[in-house]
C-alpha cells in the first residue's frame, strides 16, 4: 500500500465514528466490534454510537485509557418523540448511561408537508420556529458539555428551499453538529443534498445566512414589509426569531456529520472532497467539525491498514451470521440466555421480538420499578462492576421502551 494511502486512511479513521444500529446485534457481536475497533488506540473511532441500552457494555468494553466517546439516540429513527417521552430518553442518556455525545433526530417530517408552502408563508415561519425552540429545549436538557448532534434526514427532504430552512433551524436551536441521515431510509446521502447543507453551513460560519421570510413569501414587497415590523419587534422583546434582513445576528461554527450510505473508502473520498471544497482543509481534519458516521468504513479502515480478516470483520461488526456455518450460529444465537442483552422497557408496553436486554456485571440488571441496580458476570468473564460504577447514588433510571429499527 502506498504511503499517500495509508496516511488518508490514517486522516480518516480519526473523524470516523463507529455506527453500531444493527437489529442483530447482542453482547458477543459488540464485544467483537469494540475489541477490533479499539485494536490500534492511533486509529480508534472517534465515538462509538448505539442504542442506549448497550451504552454501559461499550463502557466497560473500552479499554481504561480510551479516549473514544459514547454517544446514543434520541427521538430515533423518525423524530416523531412527545415532548415527555423525549425527556425520559434524555434523562436516561445523561443521568444513567453518562453519555458524551446525543443524536437527536428533529422533526424532519413536518418541513415535507405542501401546506407549509402551498397556502401561506406565515405556516412555514412558525413550523420553524418550532423545530428551532424544540432543539434550543433539548439543548439545554442535556446541558453545555454534551455534543448535540441534530439529525436532519436530508433525503427525505424534496426541495432546496425546504432543506434549507430545516438546516437554519438546527444551526439557530444550537446544534453543534448536524447530521445528514439516519441511514434507516432508502434515500441515504447524496451529493446534491450535501451541496446544499454545506452552502448553508458557510453562511452560518460566515454571518452570511439569507432571509427565510425572504424566501417563504417571495417578491411580495408588502409581506414583507409586514414580517419586518413583526421581527422588529420580537427582538425588541428578546425573544428568539428567524433570521431576517438584519442578518448577522449569530455566527456559529457548526460540525457536519455525513450518514447514510457511507459504506466504501471510494464514496467517502468523493464526499470528504465536496466538504474541504467548499469548507476547507482545515475543517475536515477536525473531529470537532467533521465526522463520518458508518457501520462499515472504520471497519474497513481498520481491516486494511492492520490485515483483520474479512469475514470476520462482516461478523463481528455487521452481525451478519453466514448461513452455512451452523457452528457459528449455534454459538452466537441471540435467543441463547448466556448471550441476551437485557434492556429497559415499560412493563406495560409491548415488546417487539428483536428487542434486546443487557447483562453488564456481575449481578443481574434489571427491575427498574424497584429502581435496583444489579449486577452479573458477563459471558464468563467474571467482571466486577459496582453499582457507581454505573449510576450515582441518588440517580433513579426512567422506565422507557427502547426499539431496535
């Protein structure tokens, strides 16, 4: 291998975070997948981001001196969360899995709605005035030092003018960095979409941003001039507003996190290239502005700069069993009490049949009306973690039904 590719190789496992949603998943499958991707400390990911329920087995899977951050979801995969269910996947994230990192999936689906556009200009400005104090709220329930990734769904998203306004309201709510897809639809990234997003990220980074209500109602110089009195007021009165024609009101330097489709080293080189065109050098070097989020890149990353074996690698990491290995499917069945992950669910609510639970110490976790902490040895390996370890002393766990997609 030549030496320009092993240091792009190098550059890019660095802003790579490591993707674990697979509905297969379980306790041997992430062992695995943590174990290679940590192999080599120079190389590992950035973050490693899953459900909640298996974020304290990736804690305790990590090496001590590991520098890799936990990072879960919220409102998953479709952004269609109340605000209290909301909450509770908050307060879980924070409080008892002490994430570093929440991706936070917004309400993409109203901006696809042809009322906001069809009827009146005025619908679209609270539609988004919305989405902006729904991510603000979220952003001051996770507090300062958590990273809020907000996802947009950008293939979702059929025109321009919507994608735009969707990616003012994550940058004016305080994302600190905004992700392009879930990569649980059919539409994932596109360098169309891309070019888009990325027009309005240089706006925000330069103060450049162009008017929404603009925008929404056209050349029609009486709304308009309606709509300037009504922001001239509002930021009399200091509440939040849309950006509007005195522009320059915030300049903010928000990270972009591509998912959704980045499977190969070839596409993330075509759209690291779109990225440092329009952004620069600097700014895809970083891990505090860029980052690509996938299942299969740092896997492949780190498969061809230490010679981890392929199939392997496909098992371990995609938990993607080969149908004619029975032993191996015999050893790694889920249904297998020794390898079931137990979760946290409501006791009233349904329970999908791939969703899992998680064993995580020495005795056994679970009954979460009791609010009691316990713990069991985990696959033989007789790992002693103690209550603190897990959860302070006056923390108390919200019971919350978490489905795997």
């Amino acid at each position: 291998m030549k030496e320009d590719q092993k240091e792009f190789l190098r550059k890019v496992a660095n802003v790579c975070e490591l993707t674990l949603y697979t509905s297969e998943m379980n306790n041997k499958l992430l062992k695995n997948a943590i174990r290679e991707a940590s192999s080599d400390q120079l190389l590992a990911p950035v973050s490693i981001s899953t459900y909640p329920q298996f974020i304290p087995f990736v804690k305790h899977s990590l090496p001590e001196n590991s520098s890799t951050a936990l990072s879960t979801v919220v409102a998953w995969p479709r952004g269609d969360g109340c605000s209290e269910a909301i909450d509770a996947e908050i307060y879980n994230a924070v409080e008892y899995y002490k994430v570093h990192e929440i991706e936070y999936v917004v309400d993409y689906r109203s901006f696809i709605y042809p009322i906001l556009y069809k009827y009146t200009h005025q619908l679209l400005l609270q539609q988004m005035e919305k989405v902006i104090n729904e991510i603000a709220r979220v952003k001051s329930l996770i507090g300062p030092n958590i990273l809020l990734k907000v996802v947009l769904e950008i293939g979702e998203i059929n025109e321009a003018s919507r994608l735009s306004s969707l990616v003012r309201c994550a940058i004016l709510g305080g994302a600190d960095f905004i992700v392009t897809c879930t990569g649980k639809v059919k539409k994932g990234l596109n360098s169309q979409d891309l070019k888009q997003l990325l027009i309005e990220i240089k706006s925000s980074i330069e103060g450049e941003s162009p008017c929404d209500k603009e925008i929404a109602a056209g050349d029609d110089e009486e709304i308009l001039e309606g709509l300037q009195a009504y922001y001239d007021e509002s930021f009399v009165k200091g509440t939040l507003i849309l950006p509007n024609r005195l522009r320059y009101l915030q300049k903010r330097k928000v990270g972009i996190k591509l998912q959704g489709g980045v499977s190969s080293l070839d596409i993330a080189r075509e759209f690291i290239k779109q990225v440092e065109d329009v952004l620069g050098s600097e700014y895809v070097s970083s891990p505090n502005t860029f980052r690509i989020g996938s299942s299969t890149l740092h896997p492949l990353i780190i498969q061809e700069l230490l010679g981890i074996d392929d199939e392997l690698r496909i098992i371990h990491t995609l938990g993607i069993k080969p149908t004619n290995t029975e032993q191996f499917n015999q050893e790694d069945n889920i249904s297998s009490p020794e390898n079931e992950v137990v979760g946290i669910s409501h006791p009233s609510a349904p329970v999908s049949s791939n969703q899992t639970r998680e064993k995580i110490g020495p005795q056994e976790v679970s009954d979460i009306n009791k609010d009691i902490i316990k713990v069991e040895a985990l696959n033989g390996d007789k790992t002693i973690i103690s209550d603190s370890d897990l959860v302070g002393n006056k923390s108390k766990v919200i019971s919350v039904e978490y489905l795997i997609n």
